[in-house]
C-alpha cells in the first residue's frame, strides 16, 4: 500500500532552486531517511509534505493516503502554552486514549459509578495496555512533572512531549524531522530499539548514522537540488554513493571532451540556417550545462597551527557545585593532560553543560577550585553562544576575527579559502547571515570558534543540525587536532569515533572516570543491568550448611530456606526468559502486553518469596 507519493515536486527561493521535479514513494513497511547538506531544502521538503509550503509548477502532485494515520513531528512544535503535559498529551481524537483520560479523571474524582462506566468502555476498547504503554513512553523521555505547563517547557522538553505524544497515538506513517534533537544518549538508544518495529512506516530527515545504519532501509540523498536514492542501510549507502560519485567523474571526462570538440565547431560555424544545424547549436548548450557540473567532494583538511601547549594545562581541585538542594558536583578533582579527548555522557538535567561552564570558569563552584594554564586557549562551541550578527555576509563575519589563520611549516589560509574548505563555496560568502539555513549558522560559528586557534576545544553538543558531510569533515579535522577535546554529544557515532575517555555524570554530584570509549562503557552497562535483573547474590552451597547449622532455625526452617532458594533460582530463570523475548522485535504490541503482565507477576513472586528467604536467613 503506499502512504506517499511526491511527483514533479519543485520549490525554489529567487534564483536559488532547491530541488527540482522530485518523485518519492512511501509504501507500507518502508523506513526511509532524507539526507542533505544544511540548507539544501530537507526542512522546507517536509513542510511541502506537510502542506506548510506550497510546491512550485501546476504539474507537482503531493499525495498521502487517506486510509492510514500519519503524524509529522516538527522542528519546533507548538502546543497550547496554559496547557499542562497530560492535558497536551490526552488532547487527541484517538478514542483509546480518550478512555484512558476519562478513567484517570475518574479516579482522581473518586466517582464510583464513572470510574464503573470508563473501566466498561476500557475493555470495549481493549486498551488497558495503552496506559502502561502512556507511562512508559512519558517515562522513557523523561517527562515526569506531568502538571507543567508546556509554556514553561525548554525547546528541548516540547520537543521530546511532541514525540511522545506522536509515538502514544501509534500512526501507520511517522515524518520526522530530526528526531533525535534533545534526547540523550539513553533516549536515542530506546527510540532506535522502538523504530525498528517492522509495523512502523517511517520517512524521516536525520543525521544520526546509528539511526541510518540500525532502522533504515532506503535512503534519499538531495544534492545540488536532485534526489539519490539508495536501497538500504548506512553502509551500503556509502558504498554506493562511492560508486555514484565515481560514474559521475567518469562521465563528467566524456562530457568535457564532447564539449570541447562541440566548442570547436561553434567557433567555426557561421549563423546556421538548416534545421539539423539549429538542433546542433541547441544539444551545444545542453553539453555545456553537464560539462560544468561542479562535483561535490568537498573535504575539511586543515593543518591549523594551533596556540602551544604548556606543562600545566587545567586542573580541577575538590570542585562542588550545587543548585538549591540539587548536586551537580561533589568534591571532583583532576588534572588534564596534552592531547586528550574525553567525552561527557550522562542523562539530560545532571549537569552537563554546568560542568563545562565551571571548567571554562563561567560559573563559579561554591568549593574548590579550577587552575588554567597560562598558555591554554579555550575554543568553547555551545548551543548557548550561537550569537552571529544577522545583517553580515558569511565573509565579512570571519574577517571581523581575522584575515587568515596560520597553518603548519609557517603556511597561511586565507579568509576565502578557509570558508571554502568549510563548505561556503565562494558564490555564497557573500550571502547575509539571516539567510542561512540553522545548519549553516551552526558551522559559521564553529568555523569562528577554531579561527581563534584554541589549543584546548570544548564542544556542548556539536552535531545537533549539522549535516552527515559536515560531520564527516569535522570528524577528520579533530582527529587529527594536536590539542584536548571535551566533547558533550547526543550522536553516538561522533563519540564513539573520536574519544578515549568519558566522565559519567551519574547524577547526585557524582562523577565516574572511565578510561575506554563509548561502545566499551555501554558493553559494562549492559552486563551491570543484566546482573542486576538476575537479582540477589546466594550464599554459596558449601557455605550456607555451615550458617544453618550455627543458627538457631528449626528443621522446618532449614527445609522453607533451602526449598525458597531453589524456588527463587527458577524464577529468576523465568524472568530471564521473558526479558529475552522482550528483545525479538517482531512482537506484536498484544504479545508485548502479555510478556510484560507476566513479567510483573514473576516479579511479585522473587519479591514475596525475597522476602520470606530473607526472614529466615535471619535465624540461620
């Protein structure tokens, strides 16, 4: 069945045209990813799906399927700012969920006979699950305060609420736009793992490439105004774009050569009059057009001469950091050392960005203290500090920092080329901030954070609307950056590719240094849950005779303590089981609810059964 279909879609701003006579389809099933450089159109092609925007051309035909539910979620979402989360989340048609917001009323006013009618309709519906499913989802996004008013809300917090909502209501067909904004780490993990469902039909813009890799099986490249599309994942994408680039440099040859020879005889021919002469003169041009495509293989490589590094670099003394009753640190101290790159993981609202605030010493700790080395120059990239003056042209911006910036062996990069190599390609440097997309305003202002020539980097979520070819490029330049790097990020891709080292904010003030990457620490973390679903450690066999026989149980005792263990063994077996089966993505939500009914039930019983084992240990 298909969901959507685009034909001949066309939209263009003055003389710069975004994309041209596009034709997409989404069918039943598909999970598709649109990827672009930043301002290419991405954005403005999901709202000509949505219907924000118009599309160009009487011919352009944009269809979505009637039968089916779809749901976009927006950049930005708006929402009723007097309402509350649960208000905002219950304001649907979905008649399930109507229900649920009935029964929850119900309860709260103690209405007996309503709560009888709404718990009736419930079984009607069938949707008894769907309120553990609400929880769960709300949990997993960390929307707890319920009665907040969505206007009190960050960008972030709607962003994550108009997710949820989206994923509560179950459409046939997801649009998102760059669903992964303002999630951490844990968050994105959880999303990944519930888009994988192959019930789910997805068209999404995203420049997560765990996300490509891991949900994807289409994706639409737009370049220079025209769409790519690859049959499947990430990897294979790369491979084929490869390939594709490498067809177009051939043909690119042929058509200079056509060119060349077609140039040659215009020169020599006077102002012909014969038809076959005219058409010549006509397929000339077209040859022209295709001789002068510009191939877009743009690469970052810039040895920046960056400021040297001195012996002391920055230390951190015994530092806390409170805000009212809440510990963001607590007593943390450590000395950096030349050339490290540490990543900072944690969940949203432990302190990450407070943390590098008091490193950079913006924010003054309450005890302790921080040491700078005299000869460190900070580069601070934050979400915070994107402050570019709207009425400058791209060139004009960089040139207020500097003309050019020193490169090795006493080399120089000049302002121009500088922006080039950075994706401005000249024609642009001469465009007003105010019309770049927030992609390219983002990588303006990295690119006048490392015009400074910082030897110290400290990155608070660089990837957030960054392009994948911006990403790549920004990537081979701090591999290759000879100074320290402290990078907070979402994209696990970025982290997992260029940091050694994380700092754990657990929370409470409490900071773990874990020396290894990102995919190691998550490997540890897997293994820590797992043990900790397998419940309590027994006393060993060789080891509990000899308690029994020293303590002052009966024999019935002894008997309930050794039968309660071997009871407790079999149901932590069981509850393995089922937590296994959580994990093959095929199940039906019917067959979810089922596992997760009996998982509370086992869970009850190693509860209770816990309970009387740990009684009678008392007397053993």
């Amino acid at each position: 069945m298909q969901y959507l279909s685009l034909e001949n879609v066309n939209r263009s701003y003055g003389d710069k045209v975004l994309f041209k006579d596009v034709n997409i389809s989404v069918t039943k099933g598909d999970k598709i990813a649109l990827i672009a450089k930043n301002g290419s159109g991405k954005t403005t092609l999901l709202n000509v799906i949505g219907g924000e925007e118009g599309s160009d051309g009487e011919s352009s035909k944009i269809i979505i399927s009637k039968e089916i539910k779809t749901a976009i979620l927006k950049q930005d979402p708006v929402f009723d700012p007097k309402a509350t989360v649960l208000e905002t989340v219950f304001d649907t048609d979905n008649e399930a969920i109507i229900a649920i917001r009935d029964y929850e009323k119900a309860i709260t006013a103690g209405d007996d006979k309503l709560l009888q009618k709404c718990v009736s309709r419930l079984e009607d519906l069938k949707a008894w699950d769907l309120e553990a499913r609400i929880k769960e989802i709300l949990s997993k996004l960390q929307l707890h305060n319920l009665d907040q008013k969505t206007g009190e809300m960050s960008g972030g917090q709607r962003k994550r609420l108009a997710l949820a909502k989206i994923l509560i209501e179950e459409p046939d067909f997801l649009i998102l736009d760059e669903p992964t904004n303002h999630l951490d780490i844990e968050m994105i993990e959880w999303l990944e793992n519930y888009l994988q469902q192959p019930n789910l039909t997805i068209f999404m813009v995203t420049h997560d490439r765990y996300f490509l890799e891991n949900v994807c099986n289409e994706i639409i490249e737009l370049d220079n105004g025209t769409l790519y599309v690859y049959r499947g994942n990430y990897s294979q994408y790369l491979e084929k774009r490869e390939a594709r680039l490498l067809n177009d440099a051939v043909n690119l040859e042929k058509n200079k050569k056509l060119f060349s020879k077609e140039l040659d005889w215009m020169r020599r021919q006077p102002q012909a009059r014969s038809t076959k002469a005219k058409s010549r003169i006509e397929d000339f041009y077209e040859i022209k057009e295709k001789a002068h495509v510009k191939l877009n293989n743009d690469e970052l490589k810039i040895n920046i001469a960056s400021a040297r590094l001195g012996s002391k670099i920055l230390e951190a003394h015994s530092i806390v950091k409170s805000f009212g009753n809440k510990k963001i640190l607590d007593g943390f101290s450590y000395k950096f050392k030349k050339g490290e790159r540490i990543g900072i993981v944690g969940q949203n609202g432990t302190g990450k960005s407070t943390f590098l605030n008091i490193l950079t010493q913006k924010i003054k700790p309450d005890g302790g203290k921080i040491v700078v080395g005299d000869t460190i120059v900070f580069g601070f990239y934050t979400q915070d500090g994107l402050v570019l003056n709207e009425d400058k042209t791209v060139i004009d911006v960089i040139r207020d920092i500097a003309e050019f910036i020193p490169l090795e062996k006493g080399l120089k990069l000049m302002a121009e080329s500088l922006l080039e190599k950075f994706l401005f390609p000249r024609s642009q440097q001469r465009v007003y901030v105010s019309q770049l997309s927030g992609g390219e305003k983002r990588r303006l202002f990295l690119l006048t954070i490392l015009m400074k020539n910082p030897n110290f980097l400290i990155l608070d979520e660089p990837t957030n609307d960054l392009d994948i070819v911006t990403l790549n490029v920004l990537e081979d330049y701090l591999q290759d950056f000879p100074g320290c790097v402290i990078i907070v990020t979402h994209d696990r891709y970025f982290m997992e590719k260029l940091v050694d080292h994380l700092f754990i904010l657990e929370g409470g003030g409490k900071i773990k240094d874990f020396n290894g990457s990102y995919s190691e620490y998550r490997e540890i973390k897997k293994e820590e849950l797992r043990q900790v679903s397998e419940g309590i450690n027994f006393i060993e066999t060789n080891n509990s005779d000899q308690n029994i026989s020293a303590g002052k149980a009966s024999f019935e005792q002894r008997k309930d303590f050794s039968r309660l263990e071997k009871e407790i063994m079999k149901l932590e077996e069981k509850k393995e089981s089922i937590t296994d089966m959580f994990k093959e993505i095929t199940l039906e939500h019917n067959k979810l609810a089922e596992l997760s009914r009996e998982l509370d039930l086992v869970n009850q019983q190693i509860a209770e059964k816990e309970e009387k084992w740990f009684e009678l240990a008392e007397l053993m």
